[in-house]
C-alpha cells in the first residue's frame, strides 16, 4: 500500500479559500430564506432561493471536479457550511424578521412593568395567574422582533428578576407600532430644519 503526500498548492488554497466563503455566503442565504418560509415571505424566499442555489451549484462544480485531486477542498467545504450557519443565525438576529410574542411574569411589579412598556409605545395585555409561589402577572406583548431588546430593557429596569419567554408569531392580524410622541420644547426648533 502507497502513500501519496498530499500537496497544497498556492492554488487550491486560493480555490478553498474561494470555496469557504462562497459556502458562507449560500448557507447563510439558505438559512434566511428557510425563515423567510416560516414568516410567509414568498418573493423574498423565491429571490433568497436563486441566489442560493446559483451560488452552491459553482461551488459544488468546483469541488466535485477537483475532490479528487485535492482532497483539502472537502474541509474548506465543510467548514464554510458550518461556518455559514453561525453566519446565517447573527444576520438573522441583526434584521430580526417578524413579529414575536413576548410573555414577562412577575409578582410584585407587573402593573408598573405595563405601564412602562404603553408609556414608550407597545401595546401590553395582562393577565392574573398562579405561580409556585402565589399569584403573578403576566404581560402579553406582541410586537416587531427588533423591538425586543427595547421591551425587555424597560422590563429589567423595574424587576430584574421577571421571567421572560419569547415566541415566534407566525401570523398576526394586527400589529401595533409604537406611537412616536411629537418633540416639543427647545427640541421642537431642530426638527422643523
């Protein structure tokens, strides 16, 4: 049995290298475009789509014809697949498309938690239930995903300790933006430029 030295060349890093972020870059779109299904986004999904498959069909011709002779190729394949949904995942989170049901429950401060978050725009329904310790409210939010981290900023500042729960809402009849309130006071004079 022979052993054949497996040569690197300047050109096949320079393929895997190609190979790697072309992988990055079809696996991250195909992530976006599979919660783009899942939101009902067809156009964006269909457009998501030829774009994705473009891509992944030049990669897969260049590895597939040159596996062979470059074994190497296969892990700069797999690591940018793998590397492609951790990619996918952070872009997902940064746009934060569509809408999430946002549940805080706390015992002691609820009241003061809804007032906060209708105060800065929201619109919150509570609800009375039973904790393992006694009685609890619960808020009930539905609102953009980017919003979240709005939301629960406010939450925090009133109980740290709430619990929280997010959810993605999937269809929703109704969505309520937060109500900018107009600038008044000195302020007023810099929006009128």
């Amino acid at each position: 049995m022979s052993m054949e030295l497996i040569v690197i060349t300047p050109e096949i890093v320079a393929i895997g290298v190609a190979v790697f972020f072309a992988r990055i870059v079809d696996v991250s779109l195909g992530t976006l475009r599979t919660i783009s299904i899942v939101h009902g986004r067809k156009w964006m999904a269909f457009s998501l789509g030829l774009v994705e498959i473009t891509v992944w069909l030049t990669v897969i011709s260049t590895v597939i014809l040159k596996i062979k002779e470059s074994p190497a190729l296969g892990l700069f394949y797999a690591f940018g697949f793998a590397t492609g949904n951790l990619v996918g995942i952070k872009i997902e989170k940064w746009l934060a498309m569509g809408n999430i049901n946002l549940r805080v429950i706390s015992r002691h401060y609820y009241r003061e938690m809804a007032e906060s978050v209708r105060e800065a725009g929201f619109p919150v329904t509570v609800f009375m239930g039973e904790g393992g310790t006694g009685p609890v409210g619960e808020l009930y939010i539905v609102c953009a995903g980017r919003d979240r981290k709005k939301i629960l900023t406010l939450v925090r500042k009133i109980d740290p300790n709430a619990f929280y729960i997010t959810e993605q809402a999937v269809e929703v009849s109704k969505i309520y933006r937060p109500v900018l309130h107009p600038v008044t006071g000195w302020r007023a004079i810099f929006k009128n430029k």
